[in-house]
C-alpha cells in the first residue's frame, strides 16, 4: 500500500513540473516501477521510483535557484547553490545560497531557508527584545514590514541581516568588508518575496 500512495503521489508531482521532456522521463520511470511492483519486483520498483524521485528534486532544485538574484552591478556571482533534499534538509530545512563578490573584496552570502532550525531562536528573540538588548553588537531591524535582527559590531566591517518571512521562512544577509549594511538591503530589495514564500513553503 505504500509503494502505490507514493506512485500516486510521485504522479502528481511529475504532472505539476513545467519541463515536458523531464516530466516525460519521471512518468516513464513512475510506469515502471508501477509495472514492477505489480509483478512482484519489489526492489525494482522501489530503486526505480528513487529514481524518479531524484528526477524530481533536479527539477525542484533548478526552478528554485532562480529565486536567487542576479549580480548587481559592480558585482559578480558565484553558482547558486540548494539543499532541497536528503537528509541535511530534513534537519536543516530548505536551504538556497549564493555568494556575491565585488572588487573592492567585499562579499556577500545570501540565504534563502524554509523550515529552518533558526525560526523558532528568531521567533523567541522578537518576542523578548530584552535578548538583544544585553548585546550591544545586535539590534531589532525591519524590511518591507518584516521583522528581524542586524547584527555588527562597531569595530568590524561585518554585517548579517536576519529577517522572517512569514512563519517559514528566514532570509539572511552576511556580509564582510562593508561600510554598512546597504549593499545587504540592496540585494533584499532584489527578492520577490511573495514568490519565495510560495516556492518554499507550499
């Protein structure tokens, strides 16, 4: 009964990708693994639906790395990366990343993280701004309505904005070798965050 709640589920899922040739190869593999544990085949049909399932993820990966901004100018990027799947993301959540570089050696990381561990720590400290108030390097800090914090200390060229979105989500900004925080918000600027929500937390 498993095998075939996850072949329905897995069905669903390939009908909802937007490449046709991917969603072609996903059904193809999903029909055979049904055809597999129909028969008997049992591990058959289960390597095969991992298969499929790795198939799937590809694609999740690939549409949610867009989510990422382009480089703004006088910036270069590196890849986006994405922990979408496997065991880290079960602990970690979903997790994108992408480095921004300029020339003057400042970098920036940003993160993008669904069901993160931080949300709930987040979640706390917003609700008892006593928490920030002992570090003098940490203060309450708000985007577009969004609560979260900025952390820098005075004699350091480090920033790191946090921001929830939502209940799900968490955004962070890490940077170093910046006069302030603006090359941060700039790239926070960048992000359709209605969108995001949607992509990692539906």
């Amino acid at each position: 009964m498993r095998i075939r709640r996850t072949l329905r589920l897995l069905l669903a899922a390939s009908l909802c990708l937007a490449g046709p040739i991917q969603a072609d190869e996903v059904s193809d593999q999903i029909e055979a693994a049904r055809k597999a544990y129909e028969s008997g085949e049992l591990r058959n049909a289960i390597e095969t639906l991992n298969f499929a399932v790795a198939k799937i993820q590809e694609q999740m990966t690939a549409n949610l790395v867009k989510l990422l901004p382009e480089p703004l100018p006088g910036w270069t990027a590196d890849e986006p990366e994405s922990q979408a799947g496997g065991m880290a993301a079960m602990i970690t959540g979903t997790t994108l990343s992408r480095i921004y570089r300029r020339e003057d050696g400042a970098e920036i990381t940003l993160s993008l993280m669904a069901d993160s561990p931080l949300m709930p720590m987040l979640t706390m400290a917003m609700s008892m701004p006593f928490v920030m108030q002992n570090n003098q390097d940490m203060k309450t800090y708000s985007f577009k309505g969004y609560r979260g914090m900025l952390e820098h200390a005075a004699d350091s060229a480090d920033y790191e904005i946090t921001l929830m979105v939502g209940n799900r989500l968490v955004i962070q900004g890490k940077g170093s070798r910046l006069a302030d925080s603006k090359p941060i918000e700039a790239y926070f600027e960048k992000l359709d965050l209605e969108a995001i929500q949607t992509a990692l937390t539906h």
